[in-house]
C-alpha cells in the first residue's frame, strides 16, 4: 500500500487491510483508492457522488455519440466539401436568425 496526495494505491498481495478504513476514506472524499496488480491499475474504489458522476458521463457520452451516428447518416454518400458546405450555410442561418431575434427582443 502507498499513499500520495489523497490517493491510496494498494495491491492485493500486501499486507492486509481493513475495509472500514477504506471505506470511510473514501466517503469523506479524503483520498480515493486505487487498486493495483504487478503494478498495473485494475479497480478503484469511489465514491457514490463519484459513481453516479461517471453514470451521467457515460450516459452523455453515449447519447451523444448516437447524435453523432444519425447526423452522419444524413450525410452518407455526399461529398465532404459538398457537407461541410452545407453545414457551414446551416450555421450562417441560424446565425442570422438567432441575431434577428435577439433584435427584436431589445428595448
């Protein structure tokens, strides 16, 4: 086991240790646990802000990357430069009628 600046690295053929310990480290966010084998990272011990921190990055990560997937469909088959045409006069438009409200709304 070492420990530096609010990490615990342990491997798993050290000397015992108490879970509790671990356990409660971590909940009070006093260090995170990492767990290694010959040297190599293989687990970590989180919290549950931690958890559910990483659950929502995945999850954007994933419904983003499925964003990504179906706008690339709309683009199979089209040249490059003929799509990033097209994308470029997309964004000018909303552009220019994001600003053409914005000026509607001022005083």
């Amino acid at each position: 086991m070492t420990e530096s600046s609010g990490r615990l690295t342990l491997m798993p053929a050290s000397r015992p240790i108490k879970t509790s310990r671990l356990v409660t480290a971590d909940y009070r966010k006093e260090t995170r646990v990492l767990v290694e084998k010959s040297g190599i990272p293989v687990a970590a011990l989180v919290s549950v802000d931690d958890l559910n921190r990483l659950n929502d990055l995945d999850r954007d990560w994933d419904e983003g990357t499925r964003a990504l997937e179906r706008f690339s469909e709309a683009f199979v088959g089209i040249p490059v430069e003929e799509a990033e045409a097209e994308i470029a006069r997309i964004i000018a438009e909303n552009r220019r009628r994001d600003a053409q409200q914005s000026a509607s709304f001022s005083p």
